[in-house]
C-alpha cells in the first residue's frame, strides 16, 4: 500500500520528534551521570579531608538547577568546619528541607545556638591557630594559645604535618559547653573539627590544660591527614599515647577488664565512645584497650608505622588490607599478639 504525500510527511514529523525525544533523554541521562560522578568525587574528596577541592565539585552542582540533599548536607559540613556557621545552617537547611533527618536538625539546632554565642566571642589569631573566647576569660586565653602553639609545633614535627592549616579552637563557658556540646560529663574538651575546651579545665594546672590540648590537637591532626573514616580506636588511642598522661589507671582498668572478660570488639569502637556514656566501666575499658593496643604497635614495630597508616589511610578499601600493607599482618593477626601479651603481664 502507498502512503499519501500528506501521510508521509506526517510520519516522517513523527519519526523526527520521537528521534528528537530519545536525543534529549540521551543527552539528560548524560547529565545526570556527570552531575553524579561529581557528586561522588566531591563527597569522596570530603571523606579525605581534602575540604578545597570538595567545596569546588559540590558548589557547581548547586548551580544545576537540582537539589541534591547529600550535596548541600556535605556543603554545610564544609562550611561548619571553616567556622563559616551561617552558610553551614543554610545549606543544611535545604538538605532538611528536601531529606529530613534528625542528625540534621540536630546540626541546625547546634549550629544556631553556636552562631548566637559566636557573636559575642572575641578573637585571638596566633600562628596556625584562631582561638575564641569570651573576653572574661582573657588571661586563660592567653595560656591556651601559648599552650596550642608549642604542642603544635611538637605534634607537627612528630607527624610530619608541614603543611599550612589553621584551627579553630572555642573557650567555653561550663554552660555553653554543656547546652551547645550535648556532652558526657566525663568529656574533659571535645574535637569535631573544632577544638572546644570548657573554661573549668582551662583553669586547670599547666600539665593537665597541656595534656588536654595535646590530645585534642592530636586528634586535629589526625583528622587533617586521614579524613573522616578513623575508627575512635585508632584516634583515641594515638591522642592518648601522644597526651603522655600516666597511663598506670588504664593499665588496671584493662588488667581488670582481661580478668573479667569484658574487652570490646574493636570493630564496636569505630564509631565514637559517646554510645558509651551511660555506662562509665564501658567507657574506661574502651579508651584503655585503645591506648593499650596503639601502645604494642609502637613498642612493637615503630611509631613510623602509625605514620603509614594515617598518610596511606585513603588509599586502600578496608581498615584490615591497610594494616596488612604496613605490618604484614592482618587485623585479627596483630590482635591476637596484643591479647597473648596482656595475659602474660
């Protein structure tokens, strides 16, 4: 059957639009996945502790024209940390908005109670340092920063840290601390990008306030050079080694828990101690396994292996093949030696 003229130009219109469709799904689909790709870079690149190069990635993809919750979620984690608080609630605003979650208004609620509070702190920039303090607290904010910059310069030697940062550190008041931190009161200061020290343990003696900064700041380093995914045992058990506090309480809190039975899984330790603080026996068997177990490390096979597992820290996919490529054991395997060695002291 012959088509009409008229039939023919009306199915070749209709071969051209449906081709004109399916080009424009094509080139859409495209989009996404490039829009896709460098989200999972910026996200990626965040995770690294590599905040510059992420802030370019993510920033772009807000100019898209589609709001992508992990996007600006991990914007105002960005911002959060570079003490820029009203772009932080801002972002994680829209974030909520389009994905509601708890752990984000939690942040929101964080964020604004700490920018109300911000505007009545003053300043003191030293060095790699930008402390804020109310101004009541002049004199201790004067020996902390004095404090910060000599650990500083120790830690920065012993980790090989040399490049160009700057911290935040915040000189509470007890009730600030308690009302923005949403702490344990067993929590003596706290590192979550920022270093925060309430005012009671700024009043401290000189080696307790230096022991306190020295863990805090270790803790600041460690999250510089390897990122977000360290597991709290590996963070606290450095920032414990590295504070040079006596260690002869958790030596029988550990001998106590070995007799009891009652370690804890390391693989229960990676996500912070916090989940712990109903229970304070828990809490101490927790930070002295993890100090005790960074202790065999180094007494066993050098501090310069620690140094390779945080710089080598992103370039591999489990915890365990990390551990294997700079000790030649296995997680499990390096466990096991710790433990033999606990029940023969």
């Amino acid at each position: 059957m012959l088509l009409s003229k008229k039939s023919t130009q009306i199915l070749l219109c209709l071969c051209i639009i449906l081709l004109s469709t399916h080009f424009c799904s094509a080139t859409e689909y495209s989009r996404h996945q490039e829009i896709r790709s460098n989200i999972n870079k910026g996200i990626s690149l965040y995770n690294e502790g590599r905040k510059k190069e992420a802030l370019t990635y993510l920033e772009e993809i807000t100019g898209s024209g589609i709001v992508y919750p992990d996007v600006y979620y991990v914007l105002g984690e960005i911002y959060y940390a570079g003490n820029e608080l009203q772009k932080a609630i801002e972002n994680w605003e829209i974030a909520q908005s389009q994905s509601p979650r708890d752990a984000i208004l939690s942040k929101i609620t964080k964020a604004k109670k700490e920018l109300k509070l911000d505007e009545k702190l003053s300043d003191k920039i030293s060095c790699n340092f930008v402390l804020k303090y109310d101004q009541v607290d002049a004199y201790s904010s004067e020996l902390i920063l004095h404090s910060l910059v000599n650990a500083y310069n120790t830690l920065a030697y012993d980790f090989g840290w040399y490049e160009n940062s700057e911290f935040t550190v915040i000189l509470y008041s007890n009730d600030d601390f308690t009302d923005i931190m949403n702490v344990p009161s067993w929590a003596a200061a706290i590192y979550d990008g920022k270093i925060r020290i309430p005012f009671q343990y700024a009043s401290l003696n000189i080696d307790e306030l230096e022991a306190i900064i020295r863990h805090e700041l270790t803790h600041a380093l460690i999250h510089r050079m390897a990122g977000n995914n360290v597991p709290a045992w590996l963070h606290e058990g450095i920032a414990q080694y590295k504070d040079e506090v006596d260690d002869t309480a958790a030596k029988e809190v550990l001998k106590q828990a070995v007799a009891g039975n009652s370690l804890i899984p390391f693989k229960k330790l990676k996500g912070g101690f916090v989940s712990f603080k109903e229970d304070s026996t828990k809490v101490k068997i927790a930070y002295a396994q993890s100090l005790s177990f960074i202790e065999y490390l180094i007494d066993n096979y050098g501090f310069y292996t620690i140094l390779g597992i945080l710089n080598d820290f992103n370039n591999y996919s489990s915890l365990d093949e990390l551990f294997t490529s700079v000790y030649r054991l296995n997680l499990n395997q390096l466990e096991n030696g710790w433990l033999e060695q606990l029940r023969l002291e």
